[in-house]
DNA sequence: TTGTAGGCGTTATCAA
DNA sequence: TTGATAACGCCTACAA
C-alpha cells in the first residue's frame, strides 16, 4: 500500500510536531533558530522535518510577521526601451546587489500593457513586498497612486515630472554632466557650438539645455539651440538638418542623448560634411546608440548600477523607518570616442 | 481631534465590516464580485471601503486560496551577458505578455551572487508563486533542486545539462539553425570554413558545432574548430588569431555568437583581411553586437520572444494540471547581413 | 524548556 | 441574501 502518488499535501509545522512528538511551537522556535530547545527534541524534529519534508510557508509567515523582506522593482519602459537599453540591466543588477546584503529578495515587476498596470497595482497592495523601487515611472499612474496612497516605502530611479511626495528620487547630475561634456567639446577646439535639445518638457532635458548653457556662457547662442520633442534617431536626424540650414558654419554640437546623436550624424554626413573633422559630435547616455555609429560616440555615461544600488540603500533606509534624503544626485563620467 | 499621524494600521475586511454594518462574508462577497449582494448592502460597504481606505490583503488571500496567480521568472545569467544580451528583455516580456493574458503576476527573481540563490529557492518554497520559469538555469543548483522536490510546476528555457524529469523545456533548434546558416555559408562560395566553437560544456555550444559538422559533411575539418570557453567578444578575438595562425587560407568562419563574431572580425581586420571578402562571418544570436559590427553580421536571429511565451504557456497549462508536451523546439531565422 | 491558544486577513461552508 | 465559524500555516505571548 504506497501512498496516494497525486499532488499530496504539503507539510505543515502542525504534521512535523505530530511526528516529532512535540509542540507546533517548539518546532516553530527550531525552526527559527532560537534558543530553548533542548538536543532531544531538536533530534526528534530535524528526523520528522526530513521524513515528512517540510519546508516552512513564506506566505503564512509573511502573514503574522506582516513583513515579506522582499522589494519590488517596477520596471514601466516601453517596450524596445527595455529591450536595448543597458542601462537598465544595470540598474537591476546594482539593486539587486545591495538588497541581497541586506537580505531582502528583489521581485521585479513589468509593465508592458494597460492590463500590467492594474495587476501591478493590486501586487503592491497585496502585501507581498515591503518596499519598492520604481525605474521610469509615469507621473500619475495606478502604479504610482497605489504607492503613494498605502505610503510604500519608495525610492523612484529618476525624477516623474510633478511627483509627489514622501518618496526618495535617485538621479543624475544632468546639468552637470551636460556641462562637463560640452566644455570638453570647447576644449577641442570648437567655437560655433549648438545643440539638439531634446524633451524639453521632461527635466532631463531641461537640465541638458541648462548645463550646455551654463558651460557656453558668454558664448552661448539661442539661435543654435535646436529643440526637438524626442529622443529619437529621426528626431535628431531632422533637428540637424533645420540646424545645418540654419547655421552652416557650426563646427560641433552636443545631442541630448545618443539616439538623438546618432540621427545627427547621418544629416551631417548627408550634407557632405564629415564627423568629426569638420563638425564634432558627442551625446548622451553611452546607450548602444554609442558604439553603432561611425565614428563611435563620445557622450556621457550614466553610472546605472550606483543608481540602482543607491535607490535600494534608499528603500531600505526607510524600511528601517529612518528618513533618507528626498533626492540623491550621482555624477557621471564622460567616455570619450571618435565623434569629438 | 485628528487621527494619528503615525503609521495607521490598514484597514481590513473586518474594519470595513463593522463600518457598513453588514458582516464579514458579505464584505467578502462583494470584493469578490459575487452575486448575492443586495443593492443596500453594496452601497454600505462601497461607501465603507471608500471612507476606511480598504485594500484587500493579497497574501492573505493566497494563503487561505492556496494558490497566488503568479509565477516566478528566475534569471541566472553570469552578470555581463544579463546587461547585454538582448534576447534575456525579449524572453521576459515574451512570457509577461502571456502571463499577463492569462492574468497571472510574472515576478523575476535574478540570481547574481551565491547568497541569491538561497534565497531565491526560500522565495519559490514559500508558497510565493504558483509555477516558474527558468531561464538558463544551471544543472545542480540549490534553485532547481528545489524546483524539483516542490514538484513546482515549472518551464525552462534552455535545457540545462543533466536536467530532470518532470519539467518542460523550451529550446531553440541550435543544430538546426548552425547547419542552416553553416550551408549559407558554403552556397556564398566558401570553400574553407572553420568555426569558433564557444562553451562546448553547454548544450548551445555542443550542438551548434553539430549543426555545423553535420552541414559540412565530408568537408568538415577538424582542424579548423577552435574551441574558446565563453561566448565573448575577446573570446572571439583570441580563438580568430590562433585559427588564423593555424589555417590561413581560410575564406569563411562561424562563430558560435555574435559577440564572438564580433571579436573574430576584429582579429581578421587586424591581420590586413577583409570581411566579407576574403572571409565570410556568420554569428548567432542576432544581439546588438550584429549590427554594431562593419560590415555587420549575418547571423541567426533567436524567436526569443516566442521562447518566453512559449514556456510561459508551459507553466500556465501544467497549473491547470495538464501534462504538456515535454520539450518544445522552436526554428529560428536568419538574417543575412553584410558580413558574409 | 515546553505546550496552549489567540491572531494575522481572507475565503468558504452551512445554517438561518 | 446574509451571518457565524472554521480553516489556511505560522508566530508569540503566556502559563506551566
């Protein structure tokens, strides 16, 4: 007589005690690690864990403790964003790093769809994590209400323009980085400098102008700044050219990230002239966009995985109740190839 | 007299009950869209809810439902090829979008360090996730082992060497697609074609060099494969010089992955050959790498979004208590580029 | 050092 | 239609 072979039942503290002889509790506190068990009943326990295989409930635990030690991370990009974009990876990697230390789990949540977003939502306020950290948030989305209204512990990786409240933004130091790369630009030689500005609307892309501002100063000319509402190949490509009409003796121009660098490129080339002898290029992002062109970018590179591990410092900080910064901003290092 | 501004306890079913006068069934019945909830009662608890600020505790739920629509999706890649290989973001949202479908959570669990991997198999013991997917999961590792003794519904991609029973596995037809693009190769006019045989202690690695021994027939020549450990670029780099040395009449070579083709051309390059005429590439993969390359790669492009949605199907028919099928290949395409 | 029993927030069964 | 009440699997006083 073999027992029943279809989907038994999992073993529960209550089927080990019964083994074991001894009390639900007293298997709980082993199990726990904790002291007060005497070497007989652990014997006794350990032999009735292995022969009836048990393996403790997160779920239940998770219930009465009312604390998961796991934080989501919500990944909101669209679609081919994530798909190409290292960075993310990054991101992910260096988050996962520091919430390891810490030994909480990392569950990353996508969403791709309209349906993700509810089911997200309904996730987070399940209970099932204790924290979150949310890269490329939209401003007001369930997701984003949903964390704001059950006070979740957060720490967003970027700043969701008009966001709100109690949560910890991770950044990167776009006027500075903007800066830093355009005077490199200057130090090369060039004098007609413009830019392609993009997303304007956004606060990366305002901080680039700014930053490309700041560094120009007296030589700074609105007239060769050219916005542009993407940060898109096509976008670049057709920004370029309205700036090459317009000002056909420039002889460099920072692009507000590299997607956008790269279409810059191909006008530039379609005008008959050469990157970077005759005009100097650089972007931002150090994306594969970076490394696609000919000749390879020089632009900025976003130190994703500090970021990543900087907004799960952040989370866990306010797991432990404490008030971390509201917003921590990193520095980025400039990679410097063929296009300046 | 204001309410605490501390931490308020979230409100429950209970609270919500007491607050429309009606009983915790009913409360239940309600949140749950049932029938049997009359018109009176369903205002009392809407405006209860509203004013309480209720939301329903998932983990509880799963806990007394036994099952908690969601799967996990366990990534177990060596660090740089989660950041850069593009096919890992396609599988994910490949299986998302099907989880998604069938309403159920995908939460990706990455495993990076040693420490993750306990945790990530305390995680999928918990009671957590209804079923998992693996992707490239090694052979003995704690996270499979526990896969294995929880009977938890599960699908991988990719077949791990040695790999147990009662699992699917979702694969890409590897000798298939090397003989493929091998024999495109020699219609090109090729006549000496070597290889660059990476990771040969994995399935990937030991059936393309199958594929490709199989679609050169007599012409295969022992001596042109060279065996390099990883699929990488410098990998590929190294292999291409030594092959090169050995075999310098050669007109044609596959690399067993992009990023390996990639550091081969760099290797024929610099011994003064050109790509593609006087040797033809051809990669696997179709990552970032074979478009970045001059000329870029001719190569094998994986369904890779297929594979995610594929397994993803696996696990969702195994929860449903279906026996799928036990291995599903899947055909792969080429893309013919400039390199061959 | 151990056992008992109450509770975590839900759902489900069964009377009423 | 509704309301008790018993699970779900675990932790934790408290008492012994």
């Amino acid at each position: 007589m073999t027992t029943k072979p279809t989907r038994s039942k999992r073993a529960t503290v209550h089927d080990v005690a019964l083994e074991a002889g001894v009390s639900r509790g007293t298997v709980s506190r082993y199990v726990n690690g904790e002291r007060y068990v005497s070497a007989a009943a652990r014997e006794a326990i350990e032999a009735a864990i292995a022969k009836v295989g048990y393996v403790p409930n997160t779920a239940a635990r998770n219930l009465v403790m009312q604390r998961t030690q796991a934080v989501g991370f919500i990944v909101h990009e669209p679609h081919s964003l994530f798909v190409e974009d290292p960075n993310i990876g990054e991101i992910l990697l260096g988050a996962n790093t520091r919430l390891s230390e810490a030994d909480h789990q990392m569950a990353v949540l996508i969403v791709d769809t309209e349906r993700d977003t509810d089911r997200v939502a309904r996730y987070l306020s399940g209970g099932l994590v204790d924290g979150v950290i949310i890269v490329s948030a939209r401003a007001d989305d369930p997701v984003t209400r949903v964390v704001d209204r059950l006070r979740l512990p957060a720490a967003y990786v970027g700043h969701p323009p008009g966001a709100a409240g109690s949560a910890s933004f991770v950044v990167i130091d776009n006027v500075g980085a903007a800066a830093s790369i355009t005077r490199r630009l200057m130090e090369t030689g060039r004098r007609r400098i413009g830019m392609i500005a993009a997303a304007l609307d956004r606060d990366s892309g305002a901080d680039r102008l700014s930053g490309f501002r700041e560094a120009l100063g007296d030589a700074f000319d609105e007239a060769l700044v050219e916005p542009v509402p993407l940060y898109s190949y096509s976008a670049g490509r057709d920004g370029m050219r309205r700036l090459l009409d317009r000002a056909p003796d420039l002889d460099g121009v920072f692009a507000a990230s590299d997607a956008v660098a790269a279409g810059a490129i191909e006008a530039i080339k379609e005008s008959g002239r050469s990157v970077p002898d005759d005009i100097g290029v650089v972007g931002f992002d150090d994306s594969a966009w970076a490394q696609r062109t000919t000749p390879a970018l020089s632009t900025v590179r976003q130190p994703a995985a500090g970021l990543g591990a900087e907004a799960a410092r952040l989370v866990l900080a306010r797991l432990r109740g404490d008030e971390p910064a509201t917003e921590v901003r990193l520095d980025c290092d400039i990679v410097w190839r063929g296009s300046a």
